[in-house]
C-alpha cells in the first residue's frame, strides 16, 4: 500500500500543503512513503507502526524535528544530513537524535 501527497493533504485538513504543520500516518499499512517535499512546514513526521522500508525525498524538509519510524522494516533512511532531527527508531523508547550546529528546539 501507498500513500501519495494528496492523500496527506486531504488527511490533514488544511488547504494547502505549505500550512501542513503536523503529519500523523500512524498505523496505516503504508509500504511505500512519497516524498514529503511538498510540505515544507512539516514539523511532526508519524509514519509508525507501517511496513516501510525505505524513508527518502526528506532532503528539502528542514522544519521537521520529529520524525518517528518506530514499528517499521526500515532498512534505509536517507536526507538527514545537516538537519536536526528527533528521530524515534526503531521502538518508541529509543530515540536518536540527528544534529547539526544550527538546533534550536
């Protein structure tokens, strides 16, 4: 199963992509994730508790400070470099954080 940005605009309420703050795909049977590049104000990222292997396309998304991936088959994770990032992996009680010298949470 996948999930495209029209499906998350559509979930989250707003009329634009651009205001999307928040994205909750928890528990969905997505197996396959689109880029979230079309939004650019995401701050929170659930996608746990899926079937995604692959997490990519993060590169533009620098407004993200969470993003949990707990209860996936990830195998990949790809776009974090230069960002600080709260990422919840691979259980919700281990948490690595991504950092550069520019975090201000």
């Amino acid at each position: 199963k996948a999930i495209n940005a029209e499906q998350i605009l559509l979930e989250s309420g707003e009329a634009s992509a651009a205001d999307v703050m928040e994205i909750d795909l928890l528990g969905r049977g997505i197996e396959e994730m689109c880029s979230l590049e079309p939004f650019p104000a995401a701050r929170t990222v659930d996608l746990g508790c899926n079937a995604i292997q692959n997490i990519t396309g993060l590169d533009t998304n620098k407004e993200i400070r969470e993003l949990k991936l707990h209860s996936n088959l990830i195998t990949s994770v790809s776009g974090l470099k230069g960002y600080c990032w709260k990422v919840f992996f691979p259980s919700p009680r281990e948490t690595l954080l991504f950092t550069s010298q520019h975090c201000n949470f």
